[in-house]
C-alpha cells in the first residue's frame, strides 16, 4: 500500500514541479516589448537606405522586425557616371534571444535581474527586398553582329534579393529602458536582377577592364555576391 501511495505522490508531483521550473524561467519576461529603431549611420554607405523600422518581442525569447527605407546616392561616394538613383528597401527579420541562466554573487534582487535578461544577445535571420532604379552611362555589344556601344546613357530597374544569419544585442541609455542602443551584424549572400530600359535588344553589357586590374561588378550587371548587414540603430519602446 505504501508503494502505491508512494507512486501516487511522485505522478502528481511531476507537473507541479513543471509548472514552478516554467513560471521561474518566465520571470524574466513579463510583457511584450514594442519599439520604433531608426539606422542613422546608413547614410555613410555608398547607397544609403534611410527609413523607421518596427519590431515586437512577442515572446521571452522570440521577436520580428520590419524595416521600410528610402534609397538613394550618398554625397560622400564617388558615383562617377550614375546622374539618378532612387527606391527602396524591405527588411525582414526574425531573432531569437538567448537567456542566460546564471546566477550573480550578490543578489540585488528580482528587477535587476530582469533588466539584465532583457539585455541578452540575439541570433536571427534576415530576408530583404531592395528595388531601385538609375540612369548611367555605360558600353554595351551585339555579339551576333559584332557591334559595340561605347559611353552611352541608359536607364535602368534592378530587383535585389538577399538573405543573412545575423548576431546583435541591445543597451539600455535611459534609466527608464525607453532609449536603447541596437548594433546588429551577420553575412549573407544576394543576387541583382537588372532590366536595362534604353538599350536596343540583343545587346548586353561590356566591360572595358581596367589597365590595373578588375574592379567590383558594374551596378548594370546582374550578379550575386555575398553581402555583410552591419547597422547601429537608436531604438525607442513604446510599451
């Protein structure tokens, strides 16, 4: 009989134990947390992307983003023969945090400790959409007639598609944890579709190379290539 009541208490047990590890774990998350980002350091880069961005961390360890940005030439690279450039960017991401399950020396109690929890580092994904149009300069050759154009203008759309492993972690610059600093960074790979609008048909773009040595691919040509997202962005919770 004593053996009976023994697995009795063990079977009810099991889940009340469940329950308390769940709740303890939890403790460092008590709402969602939702917040406008902006990436002011962008406009350093040869194509700056300049737009708010949203996210929510909807769970203790899971959150989206969304970015929405204007594209354009930056004043401080050098664009040679591009004389227009303008679209947009998408960003999309999701990130999952890591919780760190230690314990301090000194106990200073239960809303430092969620404060630090809020704070941990993050892995994510990230997919993104940037079409923009241009108009250049540039050569271009007829293989089948054995015709080239040299230093004509053109005009042009391209659609970019890019996809990324990223790692980031925020900081909190106000007492209140309303103003946080966000620095994220990861590679990836992306691949550029290119619709040239002026140029005859049959003709493709032609590369004069350099007397020194190849250069990086022309922003008329298709190509893909690896890409490494790096931003710092100033963040404000709104909850």
């Amino acid at each position: 009989m004593k053996n009976y009541l023994f697995l009795f208490l063990m079977f009810v047990s099991v889940p009340v134990f469940s329950q308390f590890k769940k709740n303890k774990l939890n403790a460092g998350f008590d709402e969602k947390e939702k917040y406008f980002s902006l990436n002011f350091f962008s406009i350093a880069e040869p194509m700056f992307a300049l737009g708010p961005s949203y996210g929510c961390r909807f769970s203790e360890r899971s959150e989206y983003f969304f970015e929405l940005a204007y594209v354009a030439k930056t004043p401080f690279y050098d664009w040679q023969n591009v004389s227009r450039l303008h679209g947009a960017r998408v960003l999309a991401q999701y990130r999952y945090h890591f919780l760190q399950q230690w314990k301090p020396l000194i106990n200073f109690g239960n809303a430092n400790r969620r404060r630090r929890e809020r704070r941990q580092p993050f892995i994510g994904i990230e997919f993104r959409y940037k079409p923009f149009s241009f108009s250049s300069k540039g050569n271009f050759v007829n293989r089948s007639i054995q015709d080239t154009l040299y230093n004509v203008s053109f005009s042009a759309s391209t659609n970019n598609l890019g996809g990324a492993l990223l790692f980031g972690g925020t900081f909190n610059l106000s007492a209140d944890e309303k103003w946080k600093l966000e620095f994220t960074a990861g590679i990836g790979g992306k691949q550029r579709f290119v619709k040239l609008k002026t140029i005859p048909p049959g003709y493709q773009v032609y590369r004069v190379r350099p007397a020194d040595g190849p250069t990086g691919p022309l922003l008329q040509e298709e190509t893909g290539a690896p890409y490494f997202p790096c931003a710092i962005r100033l963040r404000y919770v709104i909850n």
